[in-house]
C-alpha cells in the first residue's frame, strides 16, 4: 500500500503452532514481495537476539529485561541498539 508506507519495519511472530504455521505459509503466497520481507516467521525466540539488543527483550523472549506491568506510557530503552548487544 502507499499509505503510511515506512511505519513497520517488520513483524515478528513467535511460537507458532504447525498448523498456523501451515496456514501462514499459504496465506504467504497471496501477500507481494515487500509485504513477504517484513513478515518474519521465528522458530525460536532466541533468533530475535540477531534484530535486537539484548537489553530491549523480556527474559522470557531470551533479554535480560524484566517482563513489563506497566503498559502505558510505554518504557523506552535507551541505546545503544545493536543486535545481540547485552548492555
């Protein structure tokens, strides 16, 4: 689409059954090129530790970050915000 094109840089999806697996890998078919780069369907949670700094996951997603409680306003880390840094 061209609205708001730039937004999201790309979904993750994590444990994911097989048969939703099976179903996205159809739906898949039906989506455009771009769309395809910015669904990433993930085996493992410890494969988020390539697109993100250690300190911005949860530890149940493999961070060292404790699980939030409170949503709003939404915490933001600080950097720095390479892949696999564990500040």
């Amino acid at each position: 689409s061209h609205h708001y094109m730039g937004r999201v840089y790309k979904f993750y999806v994590c444990n994911v059954s097989y048969v939703l697996s099976s179903i996205a890998g159809m739906v898949k078919a039906l989506l455009t090129d771009r769309q395809k780069q910015k669904l990433t369907m993930l085996d493992s949670v410890n494969d988020l530790r390539q697109d993100f700094a250690l300190h911005q996951l949860e530890q149940d997603l493999g961070g060292s970050r404790e699980a939030f409680t409170t949503f709003f306003p939404f915490p933001l880390t600080p950097g720095p915000f390479e892949a696999g840094f564990s500040g």
